[in-house]
C-alpha cells in the first residue's frame, strides 16, 4: 500500500479512477439486512446484559419475597426484550434508513415501494443502482457513461434525482454475492510461493509478481500468464468458483484474484484458438430443451467475466469478428440494454436523448402488471380494458415476457402538415374509437373501512351496491 501511494505520489497515472466500476461493490438487500441484524441482535444482546445484572443485585439484596418464598428469576423474563429487533427492522423497512453504528454505516432512501404502475416498471425497478451524492456537489455530466460500465449498466436508463445518480442494470449483469470458503484457496496457493517464506528484496524483483486474494497478499510469482491461465482452467473445469476472477495488472507488478460479493460482471462465449466453443449442436440441443443457460456455464462453453478481467481480455462483437487473439464473444449485441430500453425497436437508430426520453416514458405505459392482477391488495391499480400486444416486438420483450403480458394499444395515426389541426404535441383522436373503448382503463384503489359494533346489538355490514342507494353511499 506505501508502494502504491508513493507510485501515485510521482505518477499521476497511477492513480485509480473514481468511476471504474472494477473498484466498486454494490451492495445487495441481503448483506444490508444481515448488517442490520447484526448491530440489533448485539443491542439486544447488551440490554439482556443489562437487565441480567440488574435481576441479579436485587437478588443479592434480597432472596426471598414477603411472603418468605425463595425469588426464581426464569432466562424467560430476560428474552422478553426481543422487540428490539423487531422494532428496528420495522423501522428500517418503514423509513428507507440503514443506520449501523459499528459500521458507521448511513443510507437513506434504500427501502422503497416497487414502482408496480405497469409490467415493465416493476422490472426496471428491480433492477436500479443507486449512486449516492452529496447534495451540494456539481453532478454535471452524471449521464456520460464510463469506460468500464459497458455491458454492464445500461447507457440509456439513467436518471439524476436528489439522493443520486440512479442507473439500471443490463439484461445479462449478475452481481455475485460472497463465496464461503471452501477448497479453492489451496488451489489458489498451491502453485505460489508463499509470503512467509520471502524476504522483502525477493518481492520488488523485476519478474516477481504479487498473488493477492480479496484483499490479502498470498505470495508471488514469476509468471503471471501462466498462473491466470491455471486458475481459468481450475474456474472452467469446476474445481473453483464459477464467479472467480483473476487479473494480471502489468503497471502494478500484481495478479488480482477476487471472490467477494457485490461485483458486477456478465457472461461471454469463451475462444480457444479462434474458435467459438459453442457448436451447432449446442444450439440444437438448446431448442430441443435439453441444455439450459447452466449447462453452458458448467461445461465450460460460457463464463462470467468482471469488469478487472474484462481489461485482460479480446471480447469479438460478432463471430465474424474473432480472431487468433480473441478470448470471447459476446453473447448478444443487445445485451448490453436494461429492461426499459429492450423494449425500443431499432434503438440504434434513434437520438440519445430520444432513447433516453423513451425509457422513462415507457415505464408509464398502462396494461396488465400480472396475470393475478384482480387478486393482488395494491394500493393503487391502472389497468387497462383492451390490452394489445405491439406490433413491433423486440428479443428483449420476449426475454421478460411482456408481450404475454399487455401494455398499450395499437393506433393508427394520421399525420398531417402544413394545415389542418397541426397543434403542436397534440392528437385529435377519433370519437368512434373512444366510443369503442380505445385508450379506456379502470381504476381500483384500496380503501380501510373499521367495522363498528353498537350497542343495540348491531353492527356495520358490508355487501355490493345496488341501483337505488348507490348515489346515497360514501365516497
């Protein structure tokens, strides 16, 4: 670490930049709430503490009662200050505030109500990233998209508000959580000459290169090359984790291994000699069914690769593309969208900004939210009458099935210009087509209604609305 800041120090390349993605961990619900626990259990765990010592000097005091029976204090009477983590998670799911002390850990805004106006905004809800930022400081140019993000975060479903910088995870991102340990570190170490048998000049040696592991220095070794290619064998043959990677920084005289959670990385078409290592027969047992998306990662034809590997790596666009020297391919050009900018046909062809416009406004759109809808207890319910199925799909809304789902109705518009209701941002819609229901939605709210008991033995009861008192009931 000295090394590095005094690199830094003298070399301003050497830097890291803010933005790289490669750097960063994101934070899953998951270990939020297991930090939470955390912090409440040892609370609770120091009230009980409490309370116990306190039972206990008031049992030195006095040991039996007036009535000259002996004082018994049961474990039960302390356990009863549960609440406590019961209460704290309750607040923290109800406020949005993760707050853990130990940690000095503050987060606002982390808890919030899916978005379930429509399929796809419940979708593309689940998928954001939130990047908080002070509020006084200058977040101009938040939308340019870095380097590193491609294929990872969508270029198009970005957003500033006032907590942050909200992005959108691409169709095709796994974040990877955790990997408890297991026998991957002896093979981690097996071809490495250990820390505790070097001296400090053997570490700084031209061809010596560092072996770090999460964080932690497990030696070095003289060929980098050699030791990255065995443990993406040892990752493909299944004897380490899937989500283990390995990356060979020249600058910094390092090869970077990494299995903790929070990463973000994607899945790519691995190439051996130039040649894709997924056949034709692949394919064909993939539509026969008898292959899934977990078969090809356990058989070595697809991996998942980070963003610090990615920097090591020849990723071909096409199969036309490839080379002697690529290592992958991607899997989909498209994959590189989120869920609200799949469902754009020929994206390619648009403006940025009308791409951008488009997946904020097609999160809007009014249709089915599930196939369960009339069941659900939301608080808030838009659907549409007469849902259709766009005439123009993409492979994206196949993906998350929204063309099974329904949002919107096909129109046919008639444009005209230089005269005429030419009003700018407008429609003049057909009044037939109003008449046979085009663009007519239903509106269901959740009510709270207390059923009150009275004296005389009666109470309030609830039963559907008929023709003559409906225009004398409560709204």
């Amino acid at each position: 670490m000295v090394r590095r800041i005094m690199d830094a120090y003298q070399n301003k390349d050497a830097l890291d930049e803010k933005e790289f993605i490669g750097n960063i961990r994101l934070k899953l619900p998951g270990e939020l709430l297991s930090l939470l626990f955390e912090e409440l259990f040892k609370s609770w765990i120091n009230e009980v503490k409490k309370m116990s010592e306190k039972k206990r000097a008031m049992w030195a005091k006095q040991k039996q009662d007036k009535y000259g029976h002996d004082i018994i204090f049961r474990m039960t009477d302390f356990l009863n200050h549960g609440d406590i983590i019961t209460h704290g998670l309750e607040l923290t799911l109800k406020t949005g505030n993760f707050n853990v002390k130990r940690f000095k850990m503050e987060r606002t805004g982390v808890t919030q109500v899916l978005q379930r106006s429509s399929y796809v905004s419940a979708l593309a809800h689940m998928t954001e990233v939130f990047k908080q930022s002070e509020k006084s400081r200058n977040v101009s140019g938040a939308k340019a998209m870095h380097y590193s993000q491609f294929g990872m975060l969508c270029p198009c479903d970005i957003r500033v508000e006032a907590c942050g910088v909200v992005r959108s995870l691409a169709l095709m991102t796994h974040v990877t959580t955790d990997v408890e340990k297991d026998c991957s570190i002896d093979i981690i170490r097996s071809s490495v000459q250990r820390i505790t048998t070097l001296k400090g000049i053997h570490l700084h040696e031209p061809d010596s290169f560092l072996v770090i592991y999460n964080g932690v220095i497990l030696g070095r070794h003289e060929n980098p090359q050699v030791y990255a290619n065995y443990i993406r064998d040892a990752r493909r043959s299944g004897r380490v984790s899937k989500f283990l990677s390995v990356h060979v920084n020249e600058k910094q005289c390092c090869v970077y291994l990494a299995s903790d959670g929070g990463r973000v990385c994607r899945p790519l078409v691995i190439v051996e000699k130039g040649i894709s290592k997924i056949k034709d027969i692949h394919m064909a047992e993939l539509k026969e069914g008898k292959r899934t998306f977990d078969s090809f990662v356990n058989d070595a034809l697809v991996e998942y690769v980070d963003v610090n590997e990615a920097n090591n790596a020849l990723i071909a666009l096409t199969e036309q593309d490839v080379s002697l020297e690529t290592t992958h391919i991607e899997l989909e050009p498209f994959s590189i969208l989120g869920v609200s900018a799949g469902i754009i046909p020929y994206p390619h062809h648009n403006h940025s900004r009308g791409n951008f416009k488009q997946c904020a406004v097609g999160k809007k759109a009014i249709g089915n939210i599930t196939y369960n809808q009339l069941l659900r207890m939301d608080r808030l319910l838009n659907s549409l009458v007469y849902p259709q199925r766009p005439l123009l799909t993409t492979k994206s809304i196949e993906l998350v099935g929204y063309d099974k789902i329904g949002g919107g109705q096909n129109a046919i518009i008639a444009v005209m210009s230089f005269s005429g209701y030419d009003t700018n941002d407008a429609i003049v819609m057909n009044k037939s087509s109003i008449d046979r229901g085009f663009g007519r939605s239903t509106i269901m709210k959740t009510d709270t209604i207390i059923k009150q008991n009275y004296n005389n033995c009666t109470s309030d009861r609830f039963r559907p609305p008929t023709r003559d008192n409906a225009g004398r009931m409560q709204h």
